[in-house]
C-alpha cells in the first residue's frame, strides 16, 4: 500500500445536515410548496438544458446493466489500487454483496469508451488536471489514480496546504485534488478539521484558493452538498478585521448564485483560454429516502439499481443544478466554453452504490445510533470501484478524444 496521508473527516455532521435538509424537503412537499410532479419537471430539465454530449453521443441519458465482461469488471480491485482510502473502501469494512461493482452505465445512443489508462495519461503528458471542490470530487479524484495506476510508477501523493498532487514522472504530469467545498474562501477550509457548526463564507473571496489551481491545464470543479445547511453567516471583509459584515443567511439557493457569480468572474478575468479546459460536474445526488417520500428507508441494505424508466430523486434539487448550469451557459456567452458533466441522473439511479455503514467513520457513531445501521449510514458518497469511475469515464471522452 502506498504512503498515502490523504485525511477526510467527514463527520456525523454532514449527515445531520443532510437529515435536516431532508426533514425541510419533507415538511415543503407535505405544504405543496414542491411540486408533486417533481420527477417529471426534472425529467424536462434534464431533457432540455442538462445533457452531456461528445461527438453527438448523449451520455447523461441510458441505463444501467450487469457488465458482463468478466475480465474488465471492475476495472480495478479496491484493496489492489495504491491511492484507496477508507471513506471508499467498503469491501474493506465489510461490505460482501460485490455487484455494486459490476454495473456499467450503458447510453442510449452509443457506447461510452472504456478508459485506456496510457492512452489517457499521453493526452496528460506535461499538464496538469486539478479537480477543485468537496469531498465527493475527492471520490472521483481517487477513483481517477486507480483507474489510471497501471500506466504510472508512482505509488504516492503528497501535499501542500489543501492540494494533494500524484506526479507522474514518466509524463511529467500532475493530477491533483484541491480541498474547496464552498469554492469561496470559508472557516471550513482545512482539510482535515472543518467540523465547523456556523459556517461562514467570504462571498466575494476565491483568490487563496485559486492561486494554487490558476495554472492547471484541465480543471474539474463541483460544489453543491455543503450549501444545503439551511443557515450559512454571509460575510463581507477578512476574518481578521473587526469591520467585516456578516449576515445570517437562510436561502441556499441565493448563496449558491452569489458564489458562483465570485467563481465566474475570477475564471472570466484570469484563465488563459487557449490553454484551460474547465469542467464544472452536476450535483452527486444523496439517497436520504427511497424512491418516494412515503418509502423512509435509506441506503443501506440496498443492493440493486433503480429501475424504475425516467426516474428522479425526490431530493435532487432542481434549482441548484439550474443555477450552475446558468453560470456556466453565461460564461460560454461570454466566449469562455466551460463543460458541463451532468451525471445526476445516472448516479440517481444507484442508491445500492453508497458506502453505507462499511466505511471508516472518523468520528464513530454514538452508541444508540449502532443499534440503528440507518441512522449513520453515508448515503452521500460513493463504494470504489463504483458510479464515480463512470463519471470519469465521461471525463475521458472529452479529453481524449
């Protein structure tokens, strides 16, 4: 196993968070202030302004079948790959039923290419691919170091302040995770203690990130679940100044606009558009719920796909993935092309694919939530091998081709 000393401590916090979240999805829909036809409304978004297309192939729209190829299924074994880390191993704490692994997502106009990891790494050689943003683009970072192991020597990451680097000599490549979650500068911004009860966010502050990023040829950013807390403090001036302003703020969505209106104009203003290609992905849907709100029952214990044709998640938030992808449709207006992976539907669809309770918890449940696996069960992240390695896959195809 490789010298990684990459840390998460996504604590019990978040899903309390997300608890909350759900409890408020809950009470609105029970008010009518959601709309009972929401899976059709998102179906439509979907349909109209979400695709994801390369070479005319629409790979956000398919199903998901048993790969039948036993040889290249999975692609990588979770206690072979060098770069695993505990939030992600769940065969490692004791997950058995091993088809969450043997799932491909299938499009319904074409195939999506399988990832030839030195094909990949030539397309990277002397670059640099930053994935910026949370913890669940640390899932599809991960996931990115296994699929791609076989083709490099290096067996080790290292890091500098909140950006850890593979650096693949024989490419002299860089592929690199840079811990974001709110993209702006915030009190959560260590990577290994941001258990931060009020959160609070420089809205209008994104330089101290973005000079560690600003120079990357490929950048995958994502932020979405950590806006969901129902009250964030707004703040206007530096953390060290008694002048600054804050506000309590309670609408996610208007938080959401405002930062990625900060994020736009720093990459208007400071990429260099002849050499970035930038990438923003979907919201990574979280199974709270089962497919209705009148099925409570989580992620755990499941161990199939969704099948149900046109399916949505009742949590899955329209207007957050609307707000993103008018950020990025602006930008393109603007003459700076930004790709928007739009993977929500076909991660929507593997509520069996979560870690559940088999992953290390770095701050272990409370003794009466042991009793109760449903209670603590991380239905917000994803198994390795697992749905982030399709996400690359997208990935791959834009880059590759």
């Amino acid at each position: 196993m490789a010298n990684l000393k990459v840390k998460s401590h996504f604590s019990a916090t978040f899903f309390v968070i997300l608890l909350t979240v759900s409890a408020l999805f809950l009470l609105s829909a029970k008010r009518g202030t959601i709309s009972t036809n929401v899976e059709l409304g998102l179906r439509r978004y979907e349909k109209r302004e979400n695709s994801i297309r390369s070479d005319s192939c629409d790979f956000s729209s398919g199903k998901w079948v048993v790969d039948r190829d036993s040889e290249s299924s999975p692609v990588y074994r979770e206690f072979e790959c060098s770069f695993m880390i505990d939030d992600y191993a769940c065969e490692k704490y004791g997950r058995r039923d091993f088809m969450y692994q043997k799932w491909k997502w299938q499009p319904n106009e074409c195939d999506l290419p399988r990832i030839n990891a030195t094909a990949f790494m030539e397309k990277l050689r002397g670059k640099t691919l930053i994935f910026v943003g949370d913890s669940l683009n640390k899932n599809q970072w991960i996931s990115l170091l296994c699929l791609i192991e076989s083709s490099v020597s290096t067996k080790s990451v290292t890091r500098k302040d909140n950006l850890y680097t593979l650096y693949a000599t024989e490419f002299d490549a860089t592929i690199g995770f840079y811990w974001s979650p709110l993209l702006v500068e915030s009190n959560c911004d260590n990577p290994e203690t941001h258990r931060i009860k009020d959160r609070v966010i420089r809205i209008s502050s994104i330089e101290k990130h973005a000079r560690y990023w600003s120079d990357a040829d490929i950048l995958v950013f994502d932020s979405f679940s950590w806006w969901l807390e129902p009250t964030m403090t707004v703040m206007w001036g530096s953390f060290d100044s008694p002048y600054s302003i804050k506000r309590r703020v309670q609408m996610p969505h208007r938080r959401y606009e405002m930062v990625l209106e900060t994020w736009s104009q720093w990459l208007e203003i400071n990429i260099n558009r002849t050499k970035t290609r930038l990438f923003f992905r979907s919201l990574s849907p979280f199974h709270l719920y089962g497919e209705s709100w009148e099925e409570p029952t989580n992620c755990y214990n499941v161990t199939e796909p969704i099948r149900k044709s046109g399916y949505w998640g009742i949590m899955t938030d329209v207007e957050m993935m609307r707000a993103s992808k008018l950020a990025v449709d602006k930008l393109a207006a603007r003459g700076l092309r930004i790709e928007y992976l739009n993977v929500t539907h076909l991660s929507d669809l593997r509520r069996d694919a979560h870690p559940s309770i088999y992953r290390k918890f770095h701050q272990p449940p409370p003794e009466e939530q042991m009793a109760d696996p449903t209670s603590y069960a991380d239905c917000a992240h994803w198994c390795l091998p697992g749905v982030p390695d399709v996400w690359n896959q997208i990935l791959y195809s834009y880059i590759v081709n």
